[in-house]
C-alpha cells in the first residue's frame, strides 16, 4: 500500500463460543474482509481448526487464545457449549471465558495493522474494558433477532407477565398491539416475575456492557423486522446494524456430499424434500426424537433428518423402514446449501436463529419445533408475526412439552401439501426476495454495513472530517 493510502481498518472479531455464534461472525469477516478491512478472529484452541479451514481462501487472521482450565462445573477439556449440558454448565462456561480478558488484551497489542475496532460476541462483556483500554469503538453481536431481542427487553422491563401465575396464560407485549405471549415463551429464569440467580447475574452484566457499546450488530434485516428494530433504537438501545441474513455470504461448498445426491434424486423423481435439523445446541430427547421418527414415518414424505453424533437405538429399525424416502445423516451437512436445493420444500426446525435465517435466503418454509433459549419467540414470529411456516404443538395448548407423533404427521402434511403450507411457502418466497434484496448493493443490510465501516473510519481520522 502507498505512503498516501489511508490506513487499513482493523476489525478484531471475538464470537462467544458456540457454533450458533461463531458461524455468523464468519460469515461478517469475510464480509469486513472483501471491503479491504482486516480482520483477525478471537478464539481458543480447540474451537479454531474448522475456523481455520473455513476462512481457508482468504486472509483473515486467527489467534488462538488459552481457555481457562480447571474451572469449577465446566467439563475439563470442554470449549464450546455445544459439547455441554447446557442447563448445568452454560453459565460457568460462560463466567469463565471472562478469564480470557488478559490474553485478548496482549494479543490485542501485537495487531498489525493497529486496532480500529472489537465487535465482541455480547455475552463476552469484558471486552467492553479491553475496548476502553485501546479507545476503540466495541459492537456488540447478538446471535437472537430483532422480535426475541426486543420482547426479551420488553418483559424485563414492562413485566407484563408479572400478573400471570399461569405460565401458559396469554398476555399483550406492551408497545406492540396484536402481540400476546406467555411466560412459557421465554426461556427459565427470565419469565420469572423477579428473575433471580447466576444466570440473570451474568446476562445483567453482559446487557450493561452492551448499553455502553458504539451499536448491535443483528443477524437480521430491516424490512423483516421493522417495527422491533425501531423499538429497541427508540426505547432500548444502542443502535442495532441489521445486516443479515449474514448465511449470504456463505462460500460455495468445496466437495459435493453424498447426501445432496439423495436431493438431487429426489428432485428429479419430482418429491419434495422435507429437511429436518435441530441445530447444534438443542438436546433433544430420546422419547421426542422417537415422536418425531413415527410421525415422519406416517406422514408418508421424503425427508433429509440430521442428528447429532450420538444415536438412539429405535432409529436403526427406523431407518431400514423409510429408506426408499428418507436418510438420517450423523454430523454435519452445510444446512445453507442443502436449503439453497430446489427439491428441499420444507424445513421441520428448532428455530435457532441462525436456521431461521437460512431457511428464508433459501426460500424454504419453516415448520417450527422450538426446545430452548430464544427458540420459541423465533417460532412465534416465524409462524404468527411473518406467516412463512407453521407450528408444530404440544398437547394442551401449552407451547412447551412433548410434540406427540400424530401432531408431527399432521403438521408435516400441512407444511408440505396443505392449505396452510402453500400459504407459508408464497409468503416465505416473497421474504425469500427480500432478504436478497437485503445483501445486494443498495439494499438495507449493505447500506448498514457500510455505514458502520463509514463510521469507524470517520472515527480512525481515516476520513477527513467535514
Ligand atoms: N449447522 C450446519 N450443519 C449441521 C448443523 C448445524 O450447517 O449439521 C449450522 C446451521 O446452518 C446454523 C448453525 O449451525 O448456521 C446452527 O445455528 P442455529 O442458530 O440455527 O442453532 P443453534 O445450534 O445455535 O441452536
């Protein structure tokens, strides 16, 4: 670069440790990157070869910082929460990665060029303090939409719920007419009147570095969630940058894995595809994973099923049974792509919202399965807000429980034949527009971006200030 260039910006970028959060924030470096920015990634040992091998074609840096060992209630050798119990070591896990702060900040120190900028995963609040350290802009990340972030918000504020006793008893959202929810929409502690505990002690702090942090960035785009977004500028704050969906910029696949052949035949035998995945976080249980296999069995359609590694017995039979129509892979399959497949016509999700996003680029509707953390609000908005899929229901008319088979199968027949599903699916194509509209030049997310990248060099003297 000539002595008259300006200098380069310098984005380190540290994801919580969690698949869920690592991958979008991929996805925003190569982003940063192809806008002639460097970027160097924050990250531990373990989590960093499939980043690595990932961020292969480009120069983005990664360094590898030590994980706190030896910590009380987190699994030695654990460094990530998707090899967690997540109800017993979530917050010791994440308390722990505040040890983290020193090693970040001595790496921080060697960046060349200098740092410009931390956009920091929001549950690692302690970059706040580094930022300060460095008078550099901090961005928070979060890894939840607009809708859930802003509901989340507005319950622990408003506490509209604090009346109801009934953890299924419907109650308006204050500020958003037409939006009733439950207390079994939020995930245990916070849909507690007075939520209380480590868990709420750890969020609390995180949620305070956030408010003194330059802006949000979301995994998300305007026009989809509109009026959340201008409610949380308006009323919570700060700024939130839309520039989803971020699975946009997703690399190609560099091999062609066994299981697309299985869609590319059934694209061409003319039956449509139901693509079911539960994320990587999600534990779902032995008896739902069988609810689920018999409805799937009865409902008669094709269907792709991906499971985590581990297996449960019932399943092998299973398999033999519907292997004419339907494959279980274990392990990975690039979700992005296989909904990007023209014989995928349907997506049987947990919601996370990171799958959210990916079924809308790809167009697919969603039949929503939620289990945990923000799930069930990205379920509402995906099935009652923006009516690009349906629900799956326990029994009951509780949102949480056990989704029996006959409800699977009725579900899955909607979704992929029924009235309600055609509906979904018109509606999810024109969102599906939208969202590309989003990330093409001149669309919202690109103009979000880019005014965050605007102002960071405006604030690195970069610019000339008028
Ligand atoms: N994912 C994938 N292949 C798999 C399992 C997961 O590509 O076999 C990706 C998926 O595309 C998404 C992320 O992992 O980007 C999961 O994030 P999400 O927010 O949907 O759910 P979580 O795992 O956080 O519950």
């Amino acid at each position: 670069m000539g002595s008259n260039s300006p200098p380069t910006l310098h984005f380190a970028i540290f994801p919580f440790l969690s698949q869920g959060h690592i991958i979008p924030l991929l996805h925003l470096s190569r982003l940063l990157h192809l806008r002639s920015a460097a970027v160097t990634i924050f990250t531990t040992a373990s989590n960093s070869p499939p980043i690595r091998a990932a961020l292969s074609d480009t120069k983005i840096s990664v360094v590898d910082l030590p994980f706190p060992q030896n910590t009380p209630g987190v699994p030695p050798g654990v460094e990530n929460t998707q090899n967690l119990l997540y109800e017993s070591s979530f917050v010791p896990f994440a308390n722990s990665t505040k040890l983290m702060q020193k090693s970040f900040e001595s790496a921080l120190e060697n960046l060349h060029p200098p740092l410009s900028c931390i956009i920091s995963d929001s549950f690692l609040g302690f970059t706040l303090q580094s930022a300060n350290k460095f008078s550099v802009p901090r961005f928070g990340f979060f890894g939840m939409g607009a809708f859930s972030s802003t509901m989340y918000e507005t319950l622990g504020r408003e506490k509209p719920h604090s009346a109801s006793a009934d953890l299924d008893e419907a109650f308006p959202m204050p500020g958003f007419p037409g939006i009733m929810l439950t207390r079994n929409d939020f995930d245990p502690p916070f849909n507690a009147a007075a939520p209380e505990g480590p868990y709420v002690d750890f969020m609390k702090e995180q949620m305070a570095a956030l408010a003194k942090s330059d802006g949000l960035i979301v995994n998300t785009f305007y026009e989809m969630e509109r009026s959340y977004v201008d409610c949380w500028d308006q009323k919570i704050g700060p700024k939130m940058y839309c520039i989803g969906p971020l699975c946009s910029a997703a690399p190609p696949p560099r091999t062609a894995a066994a299981h697309f052949r299985f869609l590319d035949e059934k694209l061409a035998e003319g039956k449509p595809v139901l693509y079911v995945a539960f994320g990587t976080q999600a534990e779902v249980s032995p008896e739902q994973l069988r609810e689920i296999a018999i409805g799937l069995e009865r409902s008669e359609v094709s269907f792709l099923w991906v499971l985590k590694a581990e297996t449960v017995e019932f399943l092998t039979d299973f398999e033999i049974r519907v292997r004419e129509r339907g494959i279980v892979v274990r392990g990975w399959v690039d979700q992005v792509e296989a909904l990007k497949h023209e014989g995928v016509r349907g997506f049987l999700s947990h919601c996370g919202w990171n799958s959210v996003l990916e079924g809308i680029a790809g167009g697919v509707p969603i039949l929503a399965m939620p289990f945990m953390a923000e799930q069930h609000l990205n379920a509402r908005l995906v099935a009652e807000e923006l009516g690009v899929g349906i629900r799956a229901m326990p029994r009951g008319g509780s949102v949480r429980g056990l989704v029996a088979a006959e409800e699977v199968e009725r579900a899955v027949r909607e979704l992929m034949g029924g009235e309600r599903g055609a509906e979904a699916r018109r509606r999810m194509l024109e969102l599906g527009e939208a969202a590309r509209g989003a990330v093409v030049e001149g669309g919202s997310s690109v103009r979000a971006l880019d005014l965050l990248i605007d102002e960071m060099r405006l604030r690195t003297d970069i610019l000339p200030r008028v």
